[in-house]
C-alpha cells in the first residue's frame, strides 16, 4: 500500500513536468502511426514516456552512447504497445540494456555435458523474466524508419514481458481477463500457429515471419509486431488473429489506420 501510494506521488510529479520539445519531436518523428491517433491517445503516449524513461535504468552498452533520442524512440514504442492498458508501466523491467548493433549472448550455460558453452549466438534483443530487456539500436532504428516491413524489436520484446506477467516464463499466453477469452485465445492462436508452421515449411510467402515458428511465445511477439505494424493486412489475411488480439491489446490499429 505504502509502494503504491509513493509510486503515484512519484508519477504524478513527473506528469506534472511539461515534456521537453525535443522529446516531442522524436515521438512524432519516429513514431509512425502519431499522426492517425487522437488528442488524448497523443497525450497518452506523451504522458507515458515521461514516466516510463526516469522509471527505468538506461544503460548503452560496448561503448553505445546513451542519448535521450534513443530513450523516447524506444519508450514511445513501448507506449503504443499497452496504449490500451491503464498504469501499465513494466514495473518488473528494472533495466533497459541497449547495444548499439546485433550482439552476442550465451546460450544455456551448461550443455547437457556440463561443460560451459561460450560460443553463444548473434541476437537483437532478449527480455528476460523480472530482469531486464536488451535490445541493439541498430534494429529498433530500422524498425521505426520502415514499419511497413511488418517487424518493432522493441514491440516484441516486451510482448514476451507481458507475456511472462502470469508466469515465471514465456508460453504465448498472456494474462487474460476471462475464461472465455483464454480459450477463444488458445484455440486461435494455436490454430495460426500450426498453420504459419505448414506454412513455412512448404516455404510459402507469409505475412508473419516464420520465426513465429519457434514456439507459441515467439509466435505471440511476432504476431504483436504485425498487429501494430501491418494491422489492415493482418485483420484481412488473419481475420480471427486479428481480433484476439485486438481483444487483448484493447486496440483497433486497423481501424485506425483506415481513419475509421
């Protein structure tokens, strides 16, 4: 109770701020969709990273120069993702760890042998269960200068976080409000799993990256970077995709990108 109470005072000190122009220059600028929002949903988002940047522990990593740029380019991002949730800040997300290109990380420590495996692998961005989320600036940039290549690292990565709010990992199934929801959700989403699945392996052209494949937790995640991305072609080519997600998210993006 006590948290809560400080937690608000401290929101409502940093809302009570103006947000600097030049963070609202970055927002309208690398935010793609700013312009089709509405007054409040644009105040939203600006409330947003006003808080959501002094909440977290920003750190440029192999010399990346951590600059307030690259803070509301990836906040805004994170705003558009929970526009729909009231107060959802990532409070578990102490640290953002960003790398300025792809970076290497270790795969599971030990292989089956025991010995330390060092080698690791290449990866854009990690999200790890109440830790932090990493992320390489070079791919976020890429994202947010063409999102009509259907992919936002920072929108995927944090899906897995809101994907590991109900448990200790990630499993494509996030919180749901309601039994109904979590079996409509269960039988869609496992329904365009396996058929994004056949899909790929008969290597057929896809609107969702086959990397969805994975598992149904890297299915959610790539879905959700379409759903905000590319909503129209999804809601036309994935119809009940679409719409569970529209459920959850608590968004229409393809509405609004229709100026519906």
């Amino acid at each position: 109770m006590i948290f809560g109470w400080w937690t608000k005072r401290r929101r409502h000190k940093l809302l009570s701020q103006p947000l600097p122009d030049q963070w609202r220059e970055v927002i309208v600028d690398r935010l793609a969709v700013y312009p089709l929002l509405s007054a409040a949903e644009q105040q939203r988002v600006h409330d947003y990273v006003r808080v959501f940047i002094p909440e977290k522990n920003w750190e440029g990593c192999l010399g990346f120069e951590l600059t307030e740029e690259v803070q509301v380019t990836i906040a805004a991002q994170v705003a558009l993702l929970v526009l729909g949730f009231d107060d959802e800040y990532f409070d578990h997300v102490r640290s953002i760890l960003v790398y300025p290109q792809t970076y290497v990380a270790p795969d599971s420590p030990h292989n089956h042998s025991g010995i330390v495996d060092e080698r690791g692998s290449a990866r854009d961005g990690e999200a790890w269960y109440r830790g932090p989320v990493i992320l390489a600036w070079d791919e976020v940039l890429a994202d947010v200068r063409a999102p009509e290549y259907g992919s936002n690292l920072v929108v995927h990565e944090f899906a897995h976080q809101l994907d590991m709010q109900n448990g200790s990992h990630a499993d494509g199934v996030p919180p749901m409000t309601s039994r109904a929801q979590f079996e409509r959700w269960s039988k869609v989403v496992t329904h365009e799993y396996e058929q994004l699945g056949q899909a790929c392996r008969h290597r057929r052209e896809t609107l969702l990256d086959c990397y969805g494949t994975t598992n149904m937790a890297e299915f959610f995640a790539v879905s959700s970077e379409v759903f905000f991305t590319l909503p129209v072609e999804l809601r036309e080519e994935h119809a009940e995709l679409y719409d569970v997600l529209r459920e959850y998210y608590r968004q229409d993006p393809a509405r609004r990108a229709q100026g519906a």
